[in-house]
C-alpha cells in the first residue's frame, strides 16, 4: 500500500477546556438570577432592591469573565462549540446591564 493509498486518518480535536468553564460559571452565576427574579415576583418583595443591588454586579463581572473565556476559548486551536456558547451566554448576562445603562432609567 503506497502512501496516497492509505486511509486518511482523522484527529479528534482537543477539549474546550475554556468555552466548558466559561459555560460552568455562567450556569453558576444565571440559576440563582433566575431563582432571585422569581423569588422578587412574590407580592411582599421588592424585585427592584434585588436586581439593582445583587444581580446586576454579580452579572456584569461574571458575564465580562464568561465573556473574555469564551474569546480566549474560541482562538484556541481546540473544539470550539462550547466557546461560542460562552461568548453567546456572556453576551446575555451582559445585555441587561448594557439596557439599563444606555436606555437612561
């Protein structure tokens, strides 16, 4: 079997190793967002005082941090499937801050 007859083989790429702890931190940060929002629904609290105080640094640091671990995953010579879902998911926890920063409220 000559050279240009054998079978190419295929490499596997390598682990996200980024993108899957980006996406790790952004469940870590999201979940209990989402539990203090629907807590806030509740008639007795006050959604307001929770999502201005607690979640919207929590989201701003953790989203710029999910954020730059997704870019960083994505230049990377690896798999990139769970960078683009890091940089997708830090965009998210991001948008709302960037709503009410530049809507003026």
């Amino acid at each position: 079997m000559t050279a240009s007859e054998q079978p190419m083989r295929h490499r596997r790429p390598k682990l996200d190793a980024w993108g899957t702890t980006g996406v790790a931190m952004a469940a870590i940060a999201i979940l209990p967002t989402l539990g203090i929002f629907l807590i806030g629904f509740i008639p007795d609290m006050n959604p307001i005082w929770w999502l201005g105080i607690l979640l919207i640094p929590m989201l701003a640091v953790i989203g710029a941090l999910v954020l730059l671990l997704g870019v960083v995953g994505a230049r990377r010579g690896t798999a990139y499937g769970l960078s683009i879902a890091s940089i997708v998911l830090g965009v998210v926890m991001i948008a709302p801050i960037a709503w009410l920063w530049f809507s003026g409220a």
